[in-house]
C-alpha cells in the first residue's frame, strides 16, 4: 500500500529529477557534472517508478543521496567562483529533507 509519504517522495524524487534534465539540457556544465546529473536523474527516476515497499523507500533515499552529493559539490563550486547559487542550495536542501524522510518511513514500525 501507498502511504502519503511515499507520494511525496515519489513526487520530489521525480521533480528533482526533472529540474535537473532541464537544467542539463538548458546549461553549459563540463562532462564530470554532466555524468553525475545524469546519474542522478536515473536513479532518482527508477527509485520513484518503483513498487511501493521497503526496497522502494531505499532506493530514494539512496537517489536523494546521491543528488545530495551532486548538489553540495556544485555548491560549494558557486560558492567558491563567488556567487552563492541559491537553487543549487534548495536542491541540497531537497535532498536532504528526502533523505530524511526516506528514513523515517523506511525505520517506522509496519503493522
């Protein structure tokens, strides 16, 4: 059964994931950032096409991982040119609050 939660990381895992592809194809980013966005969006977009279940919920936390790493190294890289790049930072904010919640429901009693 599909709780609300897990709509809701299905949701932001595939509005991640789509922000990121047009971003992608918007920008002009060099080939190692363009693998990891890749990368992300894959894993994000098949954690969230996923039965529901115990492997699903880990498979987006994993997905929000990986973004959050992706994310945080780009950030730290605006921050580092001198601009502090604000969506770069709702996206680590993203995925941390996606990991968060994939815990929470992934470590939650079943009855």
């Amino acid at each position: 059964m599909q709780t609300t939660t897990h709509r809701v990381l299905r949701a932001g895992a595939l509005v991640t994931a789509a922000v990121t592809a047009m971003l992608l194809v918007v920008g002009d980013h060099p080939v190692e950032f363009v693998i990891a966005d890749i990368l992300v969006v894959v894993l994000l977009v098949a954690a969230a096409l996923l039965p529901a279940g115990r492997g699903a919920v880990m498979a987006l936390a994993i997905g929000f991982g990986v973004g959050l790493g992706v994310f945080t190294v780009a950030f730290a890289a605006s921050v580092d040119d001198g601009a502090i790049s604000w969506p770069l930072f709702s996206a680590v904010l993203g995925c941390l609050a996606g990991i968060a919640l994939a815990v929470k429901v992934g470590v939650a009693p079943r009855n």
